[in-house]
C-alpha cells in the first residue's frame, strides 16, 4: 500500500520557456519523489495508517502519532501539493479563465487581473518556502492564501482549488532570485479545465472531505 509518484501528465520539456526541462526533472524526480520516499519511510513505524491518502494523512495533523508527525506534515503534503501542481499546468495553458471559476473569480476579486495581481502577491510576499492558494471556504466562498513549508490548506479546514509553488527549486534554475517573474510567467502554463474540475468538486459538497486520493 506504499505511495508512488505519479508521473508527469506532460514530456519534462512541454512547459518551456515558461519551466525548463532542468527544473521539471528535478523538481518531479528528485523533489516529489523524495517527498514518496520519506512519506513511505515514516508510516513503515505506523502500520496502522498504511490505508490512508496523504489527504487523509494531512486533514487531522493532531491524529497522527507525534513521532511521525513532523514526517508526515512535510512528505503527505508535499505528496498532495505536487500532485495536484503537475495537473494544473498543462503545454500550450494559460489565458483567461472560463466557465464557473472564472465566474467565482469575477463574483470576488472584481477581474481576472486584480485575481492575479492579489494571487501573485501572496506568492511574491511568503517568507521563504512555500505555496500561494486560492481555497475553498465550508461556506463555499473563496479566498486568496499563503502556506509556509509544503503545508496545504486541507489542514485547516479549506480546499486547495489550485496553488503555485514558490519553493527556490520550482524556479531558481531559470529565474534565480527573481521570483515576481516567475510569478508572472507561470499564468501561461495554467490548466484551466483541470482547476475548474477542482473546483466543482469544491461546489459538489466535497469541499474539505474530498474523495481519498488513490495510491497502490
């Protein structure tokens, strides 16, 4: 029942310029699959939680036994954020949003421009590692939010419609210390069918309780 890195949806190539090959390799290969690795090395202590998804793992931080927690916390969700991230980027994406998360972020930010520019801000303004969201309230309300480290938003409560990784690996190679610009260029690799299938599965009712993520 271990956890397994799902592979690219994409060739390691297909979202260049905007994401080098160097970087998706790395950043697929080496960093999610370390993140699989240590997940899996952290419940070999707890057997008993062997049949959980990682978002599973994620939504009740308390239940999880204290000596894998800190494990869990990092690797679970780094498992979920970068799963979720290789599905939200496609070849040839971007554009404006259509069909009802564009209709959401209308109905809350005003456009689909000052979406970005609040969106981006959040990215640009998190302290160090970490990912910038736009997540689903209880309420079914939507807001802009930041998470520290590979934290998700399912831990507090929320649903991640979709998220950016401001992690120095998921940029540094091609943009340096230049993270704004990264910022602005990633919008050309967005998967806007994909966030919208996300983001009905928020207005179903799913919401927090998303349908467990299935891993062999």
């Amino acid at each position: 029942m271990a956890h397994e890195l799902p592979p690219l949806p994409y060739a390691y190539e297909a979202l260049e310029p905007t994401i080098d090959k160097q970087t998706m390799t790395l950043h697929h290969d080496m960093h999610h699959g370390a993140y699989v690795k240590n997940l899996n090395a952290a419940l070999e202590k707890h057997p008993e939680l062997a049949g959980q998804s990682a978002e599973d793992l994620i939504r009740d931080l308390n239940a999880i036994p204290e000596d894998i927690r800190a494990a869990v916390r990092n690797n679970a969700g780094g498992h979920v954020n970068h799963t979720m991230f290789w599905k939200i980027m496609k070849p040839k994406g971007g554009g404006d949003p259509s069909g009802p998360i564009a209709e959401v972020i209308q109905k809350t930010f005003g456009n689909f421009n000052d979406f970005k520019t609040k969106f981006n801000d959040a990215g640009a303004k998190q302290f160090g590692s970490g990912w910038a969201w736009l997540a689903g309230k209880p309420n079914g309300d939507v807001q802009i939010m930041s998470t520290p480290n590979q934290d998700n938003p399912i831990s507090q409560g929320l649903y991640p419609i979709f998220g950016n990784d401001v992690w120095e690996h998921a940029y540094y190679l091609k943009y340096n210390n230049r993270r704004p610009e990264y910022l602005a260029a990633w919008w050309n690799t967005v998967n806007w069918d994909e966030i919208n299938k996300r983001f009905a599965a928020f207005k179903a009712g799913k919401g927090v309780h998303e349908p467990a993520m299935a891993h062999r």
